[in-house]
C-alpha cells in the first residue's frame, strides 16, 4: 500500500470505529478530537474525495465529455488550430503567429481539485483538528504531493495535440508554489514542455507588464490576487509575445475549475450562495457544458457592472466534489474560523430552510 493509500485507509478505519469510542467518551462529558471530528460533515466529503470510486468516475465524465467541449468549441470560424507545435519525440513545443483575424484557442484550467488532488491536505487537517493556514497549504504543495484529478491529465494532453493551449489559472502563489506545482504536474506525466512560462497565471501575476507570467507582484500589493475572470480576459483581449512570436492573439473558448468563482469572479466573488445560483439561472447556465458556438461568452465588467457578451463563443466545465472547502463555504459566517462541534452547528443553521420538516 503506498502512502497516500494508507493515510486514506486509516481514515476509513477512524470512522468505522467511531460509535464505539463515541459512546465511551460520552460518558465522561468531555469533548474528545474524536467526537470533534464525528460532528464534522466535511470528513464525509474528504472520504468521498480520497476514495470512492464515485470521485475518479465523476472526473472521467467531466474530462471524457470535456475533450467533446474542446473539439466544438475550438471548431469556431474565428480560431486556427494549427499553429501549436507540440513534438513529443523532441519533447518541445512552438507557438506560430495566427493569421489576421484569427486566434489560438486556450482552455483556462483552475488547478486545486480540478488538475491535482489535494485532499491528503484536507485529511491531515481533519484528522489533526487544524484549520487551513498559509503556512502548511505551502509546506504540502512544496511537498508535491498532489495527486491526480483523474483524468485530467490526459484532458491537457489532448487539448494541445488538437491545436489549444492550456493555461493554469489558480490562486497558488506565483512566487511560493510555482515551480513545485509544475514538479507535481510532472509526476503526475505532464510533460514539461507543456509548462513554458506563459501558462502560468497564478496570484501575483502583474497583469498591468507586457508578459505577466514574468513579473510577479509583492504580495503587499493590492493586485497581488488579481480576479482569475481579469486574468482570462486579458489572454483574450490582449496580444502577446510567446518566445519569440510577436502579436499572438488567443481567445479563451473554454473554462473549467471545480468552484463557481473559477468562472465569473468579477461578479461572483464574497456573494451567497443563492445570489450565485440567480447569477447562473439568468446569465451564464447555458455556458456549463455549452457544445453550441451560438452561444456567445459572458464578461462581467467590474467598472460598469454590466454582463457583456462575447463576440465568439465560451463553454464551461466545472469538475464536481469540492464540498470541504469550496468558496460555496466562504459565504457561511465563521464556517472557516470554526471546529467540531460549532462548525457542526454552523452547518445544521445553513441547512435549515433545505430540510424535511419530519413526519407528520
Ligand atoms: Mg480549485
């Protein structure tokens, strides 16, 4: 049984004991870690996210369906697919410029539990009664041991055999996390060539320099976590030079994370839950899994506060099973700054106008 394999087994075990340890610990009146972590409902989905089968087959929907996405979205009149060069017996890569009027189409990928796994992480903060901290979210991704989102590997891959280019898009610190991000990727068999610097749109790109990729900001200043929808629309909006490729032009046709402010966070970032879902009922439902290029894109414009539309078409895939410590959450008062028994309480409240109100 290799490591992570083992820490999942354990925590199976963990739960499997409980009402026994449970029952003897109540007897003493004393809150115990283990009846703590009975009453945390994010154990269930920490389970479901290390081992169930249910996860790898969810992702393998979402990846299998996606590739279906990419090929007819980057079928668009206004897109070239071939100007990306990727040789995989030279293990390089080459960009060439798109002809007038045309752009390279990117599909935007966030990665925390949309490319890697990052659930060992939750677990230890489970089974540790430890609240997420800067501190230890850098030592485990300095670990590189993230695992695969299944299948989400073989997604990119496909991507730029067919033309695209895949861009990362994730609140991991340009600076901290950046390059034992793309060692993790590499194990998990994305090829390095795949990983030149102008993928990388993570916090603290400078979004206001010629190549952000390159200029990262301190983490003192205001821009440092930029919006991931600024991020996507300047790759859009904006041409660049790629290695020695002057003017390149691309168009994001395609977004997937695993958290609804992967997609629209100039209009969805610090709202409820029920504000996100009227967002998707009136504006951008009929983007997630959009197969019709029709159906134009949507921009959320920041200084207007308007929906714009785009003049090309956008699909969005969101990767499901992120119930532990989704942005669903950050909108629950004191939901992260809580533990066991209050968190518990937290969650029945939240629960309370979605239950059955019992037999009559
Ligand atoms: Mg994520």
């Amino acid at each position: 049984m290799n490591k992570l394999k083992r820490k999942y087994f354990m925590i199976g075990s963990y739960i499997v004991t409980l009402p026994i340890l449970s029952s003897v610990v109540m007897t003493s009146c004393v809150p115990s870690a283990i009846e703590e972590n009975s009453n945390n409902a994010a154990l269930l989905s920490n389970l479901w996210n290390s081992a169930s089968a249910e996860k790898d087959a969810t992702a393998l929907t979402t990846f299998n369906l996606s590739k279906e996405v990419y090929k007819q979205m980057s079928n668009q009149s206004i897109l070239e697919k071939d100007k990306v060069f990727w040789n995989k017996i030279n293990q390089s890569l080459k960009i060439k410029k798109q002809s007038e009027g045309k752009s390279i189409p990117v599909v935007f990928m966030d990665l925390d539990e949309t490319v890697l796994n990052n659930y060992a992480y939750q677990n230890w903060l489970a089974v540790s009664n430890k609240n997420y901290s800067s501190e230890t979210w850098t030592k485990w991704v300095n670990s590189e041991e993230g695992t695969e989102v299944k299948s989400s590997i073989n997604f990119i891959k496909d991507v730029w055999t067919n033309g695209g280019v895949v861009m990362f898009n994730s609140n991991r610190d340009m600076a901290d996390h950046k390059e034992s991000t793309k060692r993790n990727l590499v194990k998990l068999g994305l090829p390095i060539e795949l990983m030149p610097d102008w993928i990388w749109w993570m916090k603290g790109v400078d979004l206001s320099t010629t190549k952000p990729w390159n200029n990262i900001l301190e983490k003192s200043n205001i821009e440092y976590s930029s919006r991931k929808e600024e991020r996507m629309n300047l790759v859009s909006t904006k041409n660049f030079i790629i290695d020695s490729v002057n003017d390149v032009s691309f168009k994001v046709v395609m977004k997937v994370g695993d958290d609804f402010d992967d997609f629209n966070d100039n209009a969805t970032k610090k709202i409820t839950n029920s504000e996100k879902i009227e967002i998707l009922d009136k504006e951008t439902g009929k983007l997630f899994g959009n197969l019709d290029s029709n159906v134009k894109g949507k921009y959320y414009n920041p200084k207007t506060k308007m929906w714009e539309d785009l003049d090309y078409s956008e699909s969005y895939v969101l990767m499901g099973g992120n119930a532990s410590y989704g942005n669903f959450l950050s909108n629950i008062k004191d939901f992260f700054s809580s533990q066991g028994a209050k968190r518990f309480e937290i969650i029945k409240d939240a629960l309370k106008d979605f239950t059955w109100s019992g037999p009559k």
